[in-house]
C-alpha cells in the first residue's frame, strides 16, 4: 500500500490513474481492485468480478456457485448499468446469497436456477484436487516496467529470471533482489502454476521501484 500511494503521489500527483493497464501496474492492484476502483471512483462502466458476483451469478444462471464463469459471457448478459450492479451485488451477496442461500426471503428467488434445482447442482460429490507443492517450486519472474518493458539479466536475449526453492515467496523474492541487484521491487502473486519437465513452477510478475540495473531492456513486441 505504501509503495503504491508514493507511486500515485510521484507519477499522478495524488490522484488513481483512470487507464485500467496503469492500475495493474501498481504494486498490490489484481484485476478485481482494478476494475473496483474504476467502478466506484470513477464511475465506469466495468464489472467488479469478485467471488462475491461468482457466488451469486453461477448460482442464478446456472444453478451452482462452482460453475466456471468468464467475465467476457456474464457482461453479454447484463443490461444493467454495471457500476449499479456491482454496488447491489456485494449487498445481496452479503445479505442473502451467503454461503448458506436465503432463498425463503429472496426476491430473485422464482428466476434462480438455484432455487427452481433445490440446489442439487452445487452438492455434487467433489474430487479432492492434486495440491499444488508451492513449498518446493521454482519461480519464473518476469520483471517489468508496466508491462511495456521488460528486464533480462541476459542483455543480449530475453530470459526470465529463475529462482529456486526456497526464493519462492513474496518476501524471499523481495530479499533475493536486494541482496544480489541492490534494488527494491514489489512482486504480484503468482498469476499461473504449471509444471515444466516436471518441476513445480510458479509464474510471477514483478516491477522495480527502487534502484539502478544494469539488466537487459526489452520491449513487449520482442518477446512475441
């Protein structure tokens, strides 16, 4: 939050940027406050696709708050001013399509897939997911400049920074970058977790903000 506010102060003279690319540069901003910020403070048009709308949306058209839904497919189907509905979502999200459904009480009721299966869609027996070994993965960082950027310590080719167990954590990330390059970066959560030849690898964006480099500087069209 510090690290964001003296961002906002330095390069926007107080004030969130407006460009949804320019939040998702800053350090603790994901896609959901992002499009939160743009809705509330801003007054645009975008819907805040929290786990809150993901409850109550998968459960209205389609019976089950587990049901995957893409942000692209919802938008089709709400005619509704969006900053409107985001406000009224969290509201009944909290109030009544909680954990446990209100549904006696809610006025939705008679159109919800929920409500017409008796919620026989969400109980489903559920196969317990393969855990993910966070503890032992190595990282593939991309550190960028608003995503415009890109940095390699390689100066002729462009090449992710690969980190070993235990450099996998926010915090270790943070150090490791400090201790070997001297400078401050602040490190997104990891967006992807894959396997390659069969190590766990956890994909993780992070940006400088404190600091000379002597890295390679690639733009975004050269890693494509």
């Amino acid at each position: 939050m510090l690290a964001t506010a003296k961002i906002v102060v330095r390069h926007y003279g107080g004030i969130f940027p407006q460009e949804k690319t320019l939040l998702l540069a800053l350090p603790g901003i994901g896609e959901y406050t992002a499009n939160a910020i743009l809705s509330f403070a801003f007054g645009k048009d975008v819907i805040a696709f929290d786990t809150n709308a993901k409850r109550v949306f998968g459960r209205f058209f389609y019976g089950s708050k587990n049901f995957v839904l893409h942000k692209e497919e919802l938008e089709k189907k709400i005619t509704l001013e969006k900053k409107v509905l985001n406000a009224a979502v969290m509201d009944f999200a909290n109030i009544i399509c909680t954990k446990k459904p209100k549904c006696e009480i809610c006025p939705m009721r008679k159109k919800c897939m929920y409500y017409k299966t008796k919620g026989k869609k969400e109980f489903y027996a559920k196969i317990k997911p393969i855990k993910f070994p966070a503890k032992i993965a190595q990282v593939h960082l991309w550190l960028h400049k608003d995503h415009r950027k890109y940095y390699s310590a390689n100066p002729d080719f462009f090449k992710v920074f690969i980190l070993p167990a235990p450099v996998n954590t926010r915090e270790n990330i943070k150090q490791y970058f400090k201790k070997k390059y001297k400078l401050e970066i602040s490190v997104r959560p990891p967006h992807k977790k894959v396997y390659i030849e069969g190590i766990p690898t956890l994909f993780i964006n992070a940006q400088i903000l404190l600091g000379k480099h002597h890295f390679g500087v690639f733009k975004k069209e050269d890693l494509i």
